[in-house]
C-alpha cells in the first residue's frame, strides 16, 4: 500500500507502475515505511494503522519522537 497525500495516483502509476492512495489506509500494517518528509505525517495517528508488533521505519527521519508498541 502506498499512501502519499501529495502524490497525484495517476502520476505514480504512470512513473513507477504503483497504485497508490493520498487517502489514509483503512487497514493495519505490520511495517510502515515513511519514505517522504510530508508534514502530514507528523500528525498521523499511526496507531489507527498499526498491528500490536508494528515496525516503524523513518528512512527521512522525519519524526522526532519515540513510537513504541503502546500506542
């Protein structure tokens, strides 16, 4: 699944062959990989899309606070 609230889905299909949304999945995941530095992020509440032993990994390091398997 891939979620980018900028990314127009038409473009990222033709660009890179990928279906993608710019609405929050309404499943759980086991890993979350934040690839883009997007503010909206910072104000995601990944515990609505995340499993009880989710990975979380920042490749821009974009968040700056400390996301346990509590939420």
């Amino acid at each position: 699944t891939v979620f980018d609230p900028w990314a127009n889905p038409s473009e990222v299909m033709k660009e890179y062959k990928m279906k993608s949304t710019q609405k929050i999945p309404d499943t759980k995941f086991d890993a979350i990989i934040l690839t883009v530095a997007h503010k909206e992020f910072l104000e995601l509440d990944f515990s609505t899309i995340m499993n009880s032993n989710t990975v979380i990994y920042d490749v821009k390091g974009v968040l700056k606070i400390s996301i346990s398997k509590s939420l």
